[in-house]
C-alpha cells in the first residue's frame, strides 16, 4: 500500500488505522469527514489483513524428526495458543510454589 508517496509498513498502517478509530470514537467531525477516515480504515485494515496472512503463511516451526534432523512444519495457530496457555499455567504453579517458600 502506497500512502502519499511513501510505502507502508505493517506497524505505520496499524498506528494509522488506530488514530483513525480514535478520531472516530471522539466523534465531533461531519458526515463527509467521518466517511472518509472510515473509507481510509476499510483500506488500512485490508492491508494489515492481507499482511496478516502473509506472514501467517511464512511462519514455520523448527522441529526435530526421529533422527533428529530438523524439519520444518506448518504453523498452526491453535497449538501455539495452547502451548502457550500450558507454560502460563505452569508458570502460575511454579510462583504459588515460590510464594508458598516465602511464607515459611
């Protein structure tokens, strides 16, 4: 997406389309003034959607086989939040173990 003459980046287009919401929220602008920034919204969020799945389609985790050979495998969203849920919750019983030390 090309801004102006400039071209845009994931973190510009997302810091945009968030002051673009702001401006929205706050409200005080006319019909023609709010259709635009929401035209321009629609826009930005294609882009950073598109961007989205660009990099979701990039994304590839390291793995061992069982002759520990690394290979690459699919990212799948789902086992990373699920992971990533286990080791919070590990984490929360280790700090109950550590505060339970404390309190002897």
């Amino acid at each position: 997406m090309n801004t102006k003459g400039r071209e845009m980046n994931f973190e510009k287009a997302l810091s945009e389309l968030e002051q673009i919401v702001n401006k929205l929220e706050k409200g005080g602008l006319s019909l023609n003034e709010s259709l635009a920034l929401f035209e321009k919204g629609i826009k930005l969020a294609r882009f950073l959607r598109s961007e989205l799945d660009k990099a979701e389609k990039k994304i590839e985790i390291l793995i061992k086989d069982e002759k520990g050979a690394l290979k690459a495998q699919e990212f799948e969203l789902e086992d990373l939040e699920a992971d990533f849920k286990q080791e919070e919750q590990e984490g929360e019983a280790d700090q109950e173990d550590l505060d339970e030390e404390n309190d002897k």
